[in-house]
C-alpha cells in the first residue's frame, strides 16, 4: 500500500517496521527539510530547499529520500486554528498528490499549526541570530513537525493500535 494517507494510523499501517522518515515544512518560497533516525525516536532539521519549480524540487526530495534510505514522508498540513483547511492545506495536499506520482513511499500529515511558533520560540530560547533564524526556521519547524508525528505513531504502537 502506498499513496497519500489523511489518517495517521493508515500511514503507519503502510509503513515497513523500521526505517527513516522524512518531513517537511511547505512553505510558499522555502521547503524545509527534517529526518529521523531508522527507530524513528529524533527528528533533526536537515536543510531548507528555495522552493522553485515542481520538478526540480521533488528531484532535490527524492535525491534525500534515496541518500538517507527514507520509507516515508510527513508533510506538515498548515490548518486554520479553527481546524479548517484553506488555500494552503490545499496546496500541500496537491503538492503531496503530485510527489506521490513520483514515488512509492507512503505520504502522511501532520498537523502544522504553530510549529513554526514552537521552532521561533526555541530558536529565540538559544539566542539565535535574527540572520541565523531566518536562514534556519523552516527547517527547524519540519523538525517540530517530524517529531509530532514520531510521538504520535510511537504512541499508538505501545497503545496496540
């Protein structure tokens, strides 16, 4: 089973035991870019990608996903604080659907909101730069977003599900 799933218990369902995932922070002129580790305990921030054409973008993915041995994606959904979707969740899912087309490895979300407020404050925490926090702040929100998501499917399986 591979694709795009909305649940997360479906996407931990189609992934292999171990293994790597990958997540990322889609934004309108940046994709920042986090890994974990193969038992999927520590999401680290990778790098941010300038966004640009479809293409070259999921190639630049593509070539991370095959480098580091990746068997799935986590793309952070950016929903209203309401929990409704607007244009960006939109484009997020379309980006998904395209990138799917383009791989095998199942596609999950995660919940966004406030992952870049989190990254801020923590990045502010450590005294950060103005300079170095704009050159690292998407890549560290996937990293939030990442880690959300490996919580969460850790969760569930010392829940059984």
């Amino acid at each position: 089973m591979s694709g795009v799933e909305d649940d997360i218990a479906d996407f931990a369902a189609a992934l292999p035991r171990e293994g790597a995932l990958m997540g990322l922070d889609l934004g309108e002129k940046t994709i920042g870019i986090a890994v974990s580790d193969t038992r999927r305990q520590v999401a680290s921030p990778l790098e941010t990608l300038r966004r640009g054409k479809f293409a070259p973008d999921a190639s630049r993915l593509l070539e991370i996903v095959a480098a580091r041995g990746i068997v799935g994606l986590i793309l952070g959904l950016p929903r209203n604080m309401d929990g409704s979707e607007g244009p960006r969740a939109q484009a997020t899912r379309a980006f998904a659907r395209n990138l799917s087309r383009l791989t095998p490895l199942p596609i999950g979300f995660w919940d966004e909101r406030l992952s870049t407020v989190a990254a801020e404050r923590a990045l502010l925490m450590a005294d950060t730069s103005r300079k170095r926090r704009a050159e690292v702040i998407d890549h560290v929100a996937a990293g939030y977003i990442l880690q959300g998501a490996l919580d969460r499917l850790r969760h569930m399986e010392g829940a059984g599900a």
